[in-house]
C-alpha cells in the first residue's frame, strides 16, 4: 500500500498524518509579565516549580477531559506537503478519546483539489473516523456514506511500507499524550525553570519550561510522576515517532491546571509544533463513534485501488 494508492484515493498520507499527530496560540500578549499576578510575583526555586508541576500532573491526570484548541505546525516530508492545522474540539485520556474539527492549509494541500477545506475528526482507541462532507465523499466513491472509517495501527502494518509505518504510528503515539504526559516529560527535564507571572488569555498564570532530549529520558532512571511502565510506554512511542527532543513551555493558572502549553519536538523530517489551549477540565466528553451504516472502512478502499492500479500495469 504505496503512497501513490493514498494519493489516488484522493486523501493525503500528510493530511492524515498531521490530523493524528496532535495539540488558538497565544500572542505576544502571552508574553508579557503581569504586574500583579495574585500574591506569586518572585522567581521559584528548583524545588517550588518540581512542586508546582508534580500537582498540576496529578490534578490534570485526575481531570480525564478538557477542551482543547490546537494549533500544530509539521515539516514537508518527501513529496508530502507538511503546513500547519488547527484543530478544536474535546479530548479525554484514560481512555484516549478525541472529537475535534480540522481545518488549515495542511489539510487543504494534503486533501487536493476537490477536497475538504476542514474535516470533523472522532477517535476512539486505534480507530479515527473522518467526516469527509458530501462532495469529498462523493469524488472518492463512498457510497453515499460521509465517514471515513480508519484503523491506523491496522493499516500501518498491512502497509509495509516502512514510511507509511512511521508516520501513522508516530501519529498514534503523538496523538495519544494528554496534557498530564506533556508535563510528565517537562518534569524529566533538568534545565526546568520558572519563568515568571503571565497572562494568557486574560488569566493570570505562572509560566514554566524546560528542554530534554530522548537520550537524556533513557539514561534516567525513574520519573517523578509516571511509574516505570507508564515511562517505558512513553519513551517507546518517542522513539518510534522519530524524536529527539522535546522545547515545552507551559503555563499554569491559579487553579493549578495548564491552560496553555507550547511543545517543540525535534524529528528526522524537521521540528513539530504544537500549540494547545486548555480549558474546562473534567468537562463531561461523550465521544462515539458513527453508526456502522454511515461508514465507509477505507482499507477496503485501497484495496480496490491497489487492485485497479495492477491491473493498469501501474507500480503501486
């Protein structure tokens, strides 16, 4: 299951990709210190900022759900385009559950002409349907259906393309960190600093960041917040994503949750960013998936396509 099958399908690897590899940025606003930001103006210690963010981990994990608003920014890869994608909507973790509208420029040179200018994204486990809109699932020949049924971890492996591989399973991986493992690996880092008081969005927040390379998180021995295979899981998914580092900044409100956090992650194709905005955690989330009668399972799609492109003689 090459690319050009992708392609002749009329939905991009990239525009896929990108969706499954999420997390409205902030301005310079964000950015200036507040004069008065409750009774926290002073620099904390090493040890207050451990403090701090081990409780915003244990509350944000404890919280399950938020709304969220990501803007992620991805490299070209090959002769995919890569561009940036918003996306908007609620996630929950433990379980992973996401139901969130796509749109941006990646997405529309990924999709091509004819596609989607935004798409709405549900995902359950392994599992990401995609409402395409009538006239996209029209040009693809879904059978009145809108929905696009995919089995990411599935199709990865009957792809055997390594690069195919890679980037679906590195988009699982990516997408499956909630906020609370964002900061699990910000606690890793030992240049962890406290930045100061800001407001983002109005709020008054502290401001924190910190930068770790993978090698670093593998030489160490436990973590401060996850347990040893919680640890293993994550820095396996690192890996296998192909990162080698991780810039995050993070910025905690008065009620000790993150609301915003700014994460670069440097990859083998060029850095990934993604900006994210949290707010309402503990939100009630009830993600379903669509009924099975307005799906259309697209493995079964690229099958066909892979057949009709032997038989025209073409190299899949």
């Amino acid at each position: 299951m090459s690319k050009s099958i992708w392609r002749r399908a009329g939905l991009s690897l990239t525009a896929v990709a990108v969706i499954a590899g999420a997390s409205a940025c902030g301005g310079e606003d964000d950015k200036k210190k507040s004069a008065d930001n409750g009774s926290q103006t002073k620099i904390q210690s090493g040890a207050e900022v451990t403090k701090v963010l081990q409780a915003a981990y244990k509350k944000t994990d404890e919280a399950k759900t938020a709304k969220v608003n990501m803007v992620m920014t991805m490299p070209k890869m090959g002769d995919e385009p890569g561009g940036q994608m918003t996306m908007d909507g609620v996630m929950g973790w433990d379980p992973m559950m996401i139901d969130v509208t796509a749109k941006g420029e990646a997405l529309a040179a990924g999709a091509g002409a004819g596609g989607p200018e935004q798409i709405r994204m549900v995902w359950l486990k392994d599992v990401m349907y995609m409402d395409m809109g009538a006239a996209a699932a029209k040009e693809m020949g879904m059978d009145g259906k809108r929905w696009m049924k995919m089995d990411l971890a599935a199709l990865a492996k009957e792809s055997g393309d390594p690069a195919i591989q890679k980037q679906l399973t590195g988009g699982l991986d990516s997408m499956d960190q909630s906020p609370a493992e964002q900061l699990a690996v910000l606690l890793e880092s030992k240049s962890i600093k406290h930045v100061g008081p800001a407001k983002v969005g109005g709020v008054d927040t502290q401001h924190y960041k910190g930068t770790i390379s993978v090698a670093e998180m593998l030489k160490a021995n436990k973590s401060l917040v996850l347990d040893e295979t919680e640890r293993k899981q994550l820095t396996d998914g690192m890996k296998e994503a192909g990162i080698s580092s991780y810039d995050t900044q993070v910025w905690v409100n008065g009620d000790g949750f993150p609301v915003k956090m700014d994460v670069s992650m440097a990859t083998k194709e060029g850095p990934v960013k993604m900006v994210s905005n949290y707010s309402d955690y503990g939100t009630k989330a009830s993600v379903t998936a669509p009924p099975a009668n307005q799906t259309f399972d697209f493995a079964a799609m690229m099958k066909e396509i892979g057949a009709a492109m032997e038989e025209e003689g073409a190299t899949p």
